[in-house]
C-alpha cells in the first residue's frame, strides 16, 4: 500500500485526505502547521496519521517524506518551491495545486533530473481544464480559438460583490494581481489581470469573465505554433469586476495585499453551497470544416460519506487524486516534468476520482 503525503490541512487538503484514506489502497500521512487542523483530519479519515510541519523546515519536510511513495502540496504556492526540492532529493513523487507561474517554472527546472515524477497544476484550473481543452482540439488543424473559463461560486450570493470564500484567499489574490499569459495572434503575450470582461451563459445562468493569472498552466508553450489564440478567464456573476477594481485599483489596495485579505476574511463568509462552473470552446478546422467544440458543465457541492462537501473541495481534490492515481498505476511517466496536457482524458474521466467530472 502506497504511502502518500498531504501538506496542508485546509479546506482541500481534508477531501483529498478523504479521497484518499477512504479509497482502501493508499495510506495518508497529513502534515500542516496547525496541529488541530491535522488532528480533525486524521480522526475522520482512515488510515491516516498526522504530524505538526513547518512548511519552511528542510528538517520538518525530510521527517514526513521519509518512506512516502509520493506527496500532495495543499499548501500555500509560495512554499511548494521548498516542498519539492525535498520530494527530489527524498526522491518522491511531487504533484501540487498551484496556479501561481514563477512556482510551477522552478518545479520544472527542478524535475529535469529527477528520480521521480513532478506534476504540478493538478486541481481545476489549471488541471482538468486543460485535460478537457486538450481533448477538444484531437483532430483540428487550423485551430483559431481556444477559450478555457471556470468560476468558483456561491449558489446563493447575498453580497454585493456576490462572492464567498470557497477557496484560498491568498490563491485567489494572487490571480487578481499577477500578470496573465496568452496567446494572442500567435504570440505568446502577458496581459493585466481583471481586464477583457465578456459576458456568457452557462446552463441558462449568465456570468461574467475576465482576464485571471495562472489557469492557462503550461498550454501556451505547449500550444506554441498550433493556436492563433488562447486564453484562460475567470467566470464570476455580474457585477464582481467592477467592484475588485474599485477595490484593487481605485484603493490600491493591489500594493497592500496583506490588507486585502485581511479584509476578505474579515468580511466574505465561506460556504459550502458553490457550484463550479466549467466552460471551454475550441475552434478551428475538422474534416474540412470550421467547427466548435464545446465543454460547458457545472458541478455543485455535495454529501459524500455523510459529510458535506463543497464543489471546489470535490473538483480540485478529485483532480490531484486522479492524476495521483494513474500515476501509481503506472498510467503516467515516472520521472521527470509532466504536464497536464499529457494526461488522456478518457483514462482521467474514468478514474475513480476524476469520474466527479464525468
């Protein structure tokens, strides 16, 4: 029986833990800072124990890799920089969540040599959608478009900026600040987060997207000389752009983003009644004709084993447990850099944890 490490005790790290000691084939060793985070953990899940981990602590880290067959970084992106160096020298498997581009970067620099496998970008954007986007171009030429949108979203919003706290804080700041990546007319650009607001209707519901860094993954170098243009968004309800821009811009508060979360989680309640709402869109040329192809799906929270859990908690813990899945199963290369693009979505969406998708 496999031996997995889960770092980070929060709200993702508890249902990958859940996936994973309730699945009967992996056992789950949980390390976060907060020893009561971990002790919830270990006394919902079975086969699972924990220990207290300084994320920043070589000594800490080689302790709870010891042995481990591969480990999940559910902790903050500015420490899996640190966590995988570790896993390469403990010679582990490394997967993480991150959305964050100079992060991932350094996890590929860092797998180029090593004994075992490094998949980052392993939750639901950038992950499955771009399993899913990958899909959706098989057979086109001439590819003109692909258009990638996922919001993470409270079914019943009763604020203004109709909005709660359904994942990081600090992932979900650091979207709405960094610059983003996209292909425009060939080239590969960086452009200003919160910006190309467009409007869509998903399942009858009309939203809003805009520009958000870091779901694009590894697509736009992966993509180089394929797509005319590809970009990733953001989907929110009406309204919530015009208001983080008040906030980010007219209050600047983009240079005090210690303060903005301090806000946030001051003010934004959390909930576990969202919906994920998924959209992708390929355009190009199959069998001599301009076709689009379109993923639309939305995934709302729910019970499993008698306990409720968010949309958000279920895709990106049933995201990183697929891709870790296929991996022990040999499904996936062993070593090295892997990309999500290299995960087959047939073989992702019979899984037994990427079926939440299905």
């Amino acid at each position: 029986m496999n031996t997995i490490v889960v770092l980070g005790a929060g709200k993702i790290g508890r249902m990958v833990a859940h996936f994973l000691g309730h699945s009967g084939d992996y056992r789950v060793r949980v390390g976060d800072a907060q020893q009561v985070a971990v002790d919830q953990i270990v006394q919902n899940v079975q086969a699972c124990e924990g220990q207290t981990v300084d994320f920043s602590s070589e000594s800490d880290l080689d302790r709870i890799l010891d042995g481990a067959t591969a480990v999940i970084s559910c902790a903050p992106f500015h420490c899996n920089p640190l966590i995988a160096e570790r896993a390469k020298l403990a010679k582990v498997h490394y997967l993480d969540l991150t959305e964050d581009v100079a992060v991932t970067r350094k996890v590929q620099e860092l797998a180029a040599d090593a004994e075992s496998a490094f998949i980052p970008q392993c939750g639901l954007a950038p992950g499955f959608i771009t399993i899913c986007a990958v899909d959706l171009l098989e057979g086109m030429t001439d590819i003109r478009d692909l258009r990638m949108r996922v919001g993470a979203l409270p079914r019943y919003p009763s604020n203004l900026l109709r909005y709660n706290l359904t994942w990081s804080t600090e992932g979900l700041i650091n979207e709405y600040c960094q610059l983003c990546e996209v292909v425009l007319d060939g080239e590969l650009r960086l452009v200003q987060p919160l910006e190309n607001l467009e409007s869509l209707v998903v399942d009858g519901v009309e939203y809003e997207a805009f520009n958000t860094s870091g779901g694009l993954g590894t697509l736009a170098t992966s993509l180089d000389g394929r797509v005319r243009n590809v970009n990733y968004k953001s989907i929110r309800y009406p309204g919530h752009n015009y208001l983080l821009k008040v906030l980010l811009q007219d209050l600047q508060l983009k240079d005090h983003q210690d303060e903005l979360r301090a806000i946030f989680e001051r003010a934004l309640p959390a909930t576990l009644q969202d919906q994920i709402v998924v959209f992708v869109s390929a355009t190009g040329t199959y069998q001599g004709r301009l076709t689009e192809r379109t993923y639309a799906k939305t995934i709302y929270h729910q019970e499993i084993d008698g306990h409720a859990w968010s949309g958000i908690q279920i895709t990106t813990a049933a995201g990183v447990c697929g891709v870790l899945d296929l991996l022990c199963q040999g499904e996936l290369p062993q070593r090295g850099f892997v990309r999500q693009e290299d995960i087959g979505y047939e073989r992702f969406i019979q899984n037994r944890f990427g079926r939440y998708y299905a």
